[in-house]
C-alpha cells in the first residue's frame, strides 16, 4: 500500500488553502493554464475528474487528458465534438492512447495496458427507446471507467412492456447493485422498474421527444412526480452524473461485501 493511501481525502483541500496565501504573493496564478484539472478528485471523492469536451478547444482537451494520464493512468472526455476527436488523438497519440465512443461523444485516454480498475460493483443500464441509447452510453462509459461491472439492455420502453421482462430477469440474477434508466418521450419507464426491483433505480431523463414538453422537459418531470419510492432522478441528458452516482452506490455496495 502506498503512502498516498493513508492519507486524508482532505489534505488535498487542507493544503491548497494553506498555499492560497502564498500563491496570491508569488502570483503563480497567473500561470495557471486556462484548464485546471483535479487529478486527486477521485482519491477524495470518488469520482474521478471528467473533462467536459463542449465548449473547449480540442488543444485544451488534449492538454487536459494528458495531465490527468500522467497523473492517474486514465482519463474520459464527454460531450467530445465530432470534429475535434481526430485532433485530440493526433496531439495524444502513440504516447497515449485514445478510444472513441461517438455515440455518446466520449473519449477514453489511457497510457498503454492500464485498464479499467473492478471495484466489484455492479450496474445495470436500460433505455427506453433506441433513440436514448447515446446517453445511457455515457453513463455506462463513466460508472464502467469507475471500476463498476457493467449490464446493459436497449430499447426496453413502455411501448412494448413485454421486452423488459427478460432484461430485469437477468438483471436481478446478476444481483445488479443499482439501476440507471434512461428515457425521453414520456420517461415512464424509471418509474415502471422502480416498482419491481428492491436496488435503487436512478431516473435519466434523455432530450428526446417533440411538442409539448420536448427536449426532454416532459421526460423529466415524470420521473420527478413518481409515485414509486425508490427512483432519484437527474438532470437531462446527464449521462455523467447518473453513471458516476451509480457507479459510487455500487461500488460502496461492494465494498461492504467484502468485509
């Protein structure tokens, strides 16, 4: 074991207020590159730090990848535009490797043969329509990239209810410790499982749908008026937050279990 792992998770925050005052004399702020990365986030709070890609430039994504590989071995971009993903791996690789996931907008960075970490955690992904299948990607991609086992079924909505019958099966026979679903149109379908498994079901409200209460505006305020208890819900289309959250429930889960 190494010595890191002993300490706090806040002697991270204890330190940078300690220096805060000596920064501000030495103006080392000024140096600061435009995007700071959180390579310890992880040890302290058990997510790792996710570059979101949206609104950056690809060199500043790159930048950002490769300080947290150099760091911990592993990074994940999201909301990647497709322009910028040959850019990104041109600046990375061969030192560094980079997946693409184009679906879901994702990239994965990594040095050569380190994987995944197995927490032992496991988390099954729904979706509802084919349509929601990019963001319940997201999200398996962050609980996956968190040491989370991952179970995933497609296009399991309300539509054709007799689909989830077999996915839930499998499911609750691989003791799945938590449950992402995503759905747009109506979002139904959290509040439907929520109802027949005894794990936490976290609601994923996807932009898909038209009319009233499009972008997923309908989809979000069904699952957040669900009369089943059990079902916690996050934002639209925020694959991020409901992989990561999942990933943390399940892993804690696990965990417990060795104990």
């Amino acid at each position: 074991m190494t010595e890191s792992s002993h300490q706090s998770p806040f002697d991270d925050l204890r330190d940078a207020l300690t220096r805060a005052d000596q920064q501000r004399d030495n103006k080392t702020e000024e140096h600061q590159p435009l995007v700071r990365v959180d390579p310890n986030r992880a040890r302290r709070a058990g997510i790792p730090e996710f570059v979101l890609a949206g609104n950056k430039a690809s060199a500043e994504v790159s930048d950002a990848l490769r300080r947290l590989v150099e760091a911990n071995g592993r990074a994940m971009a999201s909301r990647v535009r497709p322009q910028d993903v040959s850019a990104i791996q041109d600046a990375l690789q061969p030192t560094i490797l980079v997946e693409a996931y184009p679906a879901a907008r994702v990239l994965i960075a990594s040095h050569p043969g380190i994987a995944r970490p197995n927490l032992g955690g496991v988390v099954g992904i729904l979706s509802a329509g084919t349509s929601d299948v990019p963001v319940a990607v997201e999200a398996s991609i962050a609980a996956a990239e968190m040491g989370a086992t991952i179970i995933e079924a497609w296009d399991v909505g309300v539509a054709g209810l007799h689909r989830l019958v077999a996915p839930l099966e499998r499911f609750m026979a691989a003791r799945v410790d938590v449950l992402v679903v995503a759905a747009g149109m109506d979002g139904v379908l959290p509040s439907v499982v929520t109802g027949l498994v005894d794990v936490p079901v976290i609601g994923l409200p996807t932009s898909v749908g038209y009319g009233h209460g499009a972008g997923g505006a309908g989809a979000l305020t069904t699952m957040l008026q669900s009369c089943a208890p059990g079902l916690v819900v996050v934002n639209i289309d925020n694959g991020i937050g409901a992989g990561s959250t999942a990933a943390l429930i399940a892993n804690r889960a696990a965990a417990s279990r060795r104990v």
